[in-house]
C-alpha cells in the first residue's frame, strides 16, 4: 500500500512538473501579448507627441508660404514693383534694369513674349482695326482686301507704326506685306483667319543666351500636348530676344509658336 502510495505520489510530482513546463513554453506567448498593450500605450503617446509635432511643423509651413509668396511676385509678369507693360503692350523696368538678377529678366522676357504672341496674332490672323466689309480691293492675285476705317490707319506705315509699339523695327515681319494693301489713300486688310496649333499648351522662357547693351537674347521651350488625339507630347525651342529702344523692351527674334 506504500509503495502504491509511493508511485501515486511520484505520478502527481512528474504530473505537476509537466504542467509548470506547459505553462513556461507559454508564458513567450503572454509575454508578446504584454508588449502589445505596452506598444498601445506607447503609439498614443507618440501620437500626442505627432500631433504637438504637426502644429509645429504648420506653423513653419505658413511661414514658408508667405515667404514663397513675396519671391512668386517678384517673379510675377506684371514684375511686383522691377517691369510692367505699358499702354502698347511692351515692357517697361519701374528698376534699374541693369541691376535685376537673371530670374527677373526671364520674368519680363516671359512677359514680353505674351505680348507678341497677342499683336502678332492680332496683326495677322484678322485685322487689329475696324473695317468696312462693303469696300474691297483686290490685289494681282484677286484676293479680297477691306478697308480699315480707323482714322489713324491710312497707310502701310501707319499700320507698321502701331505693330512697331509692340516688335522692335530691326526685325521687320515680311508677312504684313502680303496681308495689308495700299489703295487710293486708305489701307486695305485681308481679315484672313486660320485655326491655331491644336496640339500648342503654352510656352515658358528658360534661360538666357546673350547679352548685348541693347538686345538680350532668351530661349523659349514651346509646349504641345497631342495626348487627346493619341499623339505623343513634345516640345520645340525657339529663340526669342528683347530689343531695348530708349528703356522700352521690344520683341526682336520672334516665332508665333502657334
């Protein structure tokens, strides 16, 4: 009776010791359960600490931005306070030109080239100035021209005086020979129109070429977007300069990009 004493006994110690051994393979188990909560302590914590973090970093953000915002104007086509257009449509320094830096000077090149994209337009595709469609003349090839009514407008070289406000008289545009005509004291306008460039976006001046004391030379990257007709994007670069006739920024070397 002892001895089966004895091995029940034994039996329950062998038994305990496997249950202990259960219990401590486990506890690895409830030890990363521990760490989870801990970690759930530890992200609202860091939470508190993002969202102190955030505000901070907001108002650094809006710091920046009003920074940002000076240089934007500065770089602005109307100049912020360096360059405008004047009454014509060319460009004007309100500064020393001499002293802006190169961004400035891209800026109004920019400018002075949306300018002449709008004249050259104007002048070219239809006519700038009223015109009576009742009165036509014709040239050798019996193209219809019509007259312009603008009393200022009388001749060919009043024509070009008004374009001239505009382009600087050193690159003289061959086509207005073909699109205005002269006729017994009044100036006759073709008024052709034609559909632009489909595929044109927009054009940015990139940088500058050369310099003279009067003429700066700029290259212009023009944008076309085929994409809606299935076509691949692409860009074409033109040169473009600024003329400077007593201070006034003209259009010198000039391609219509659309």
């Amino acid at each position: 009776m002892k001895k089966i004493l004895s091995i029940i006994a034994v039996s329950a110690i062998a038994i305990s010791a496997v249950s202990c051994g259960e219990k401590t393979g486990k506890s690895p188990n409830t030890a990363k359960k521990k760490p989870t909560e801990a970690t759930t302590q530890t992200e609202t914590t860091d939470t508190t600490t993002t969202v102190t973090t955030t505000a901070k970093t907001t108002t650094k953000a809006v710091t920046t931005t009003a920074v940002t915002t000076v240089k934007t104007t500065q770089a602005d086509p109307l100049g912020g306070g360096a360059f405008s257009y004047n009454e014509d449509g060319a460009v004007v320094f309100e500064a020393d030109k001499d002293k802006a830096d190169d961004r400035t000077l891209i800026a109004a090149a920019q400018a002075l080239f949306e300018s002449a994209c709008n004249t050259q337009m104007s002048f070219t595709v239809g006519c700038p100035f009223d015109v009576d469609y009742n009165d036509i003349a014709q040239n050798d090839m019996g193209w219809s021209f019509y007259r312009i009514t603008d009393s200022k407008i009388k001749s060919f070289s009043d024509m070009e005086k008004e374009y001239f406000k505009v382009f600087s008289s050193r690159y003289p545009c061959a086509e207005l020979s073909k699109l205005y005509l002269e006729k017994d004291g009044s100036l006759y306008a073709l008024c052709g129109n034609r559909g632009g460039n489909i595929f044109y976006s927009s054009s940015k001046v990139t940088e500058i070429k050369s310099k003279s004391d009067d003429e700066i030379l700029f290259s212009v990257d023009n944008f076309y977007d085929g994409s809606d007709y299935g076509d691949e994007s692409y860009t074409e670069t033109d040169d473009f300069s600024v003329v400077i006739e007593n201070g006034v920024w003209k259009a010198g070397q000039f391609v219509l990009p659309y």
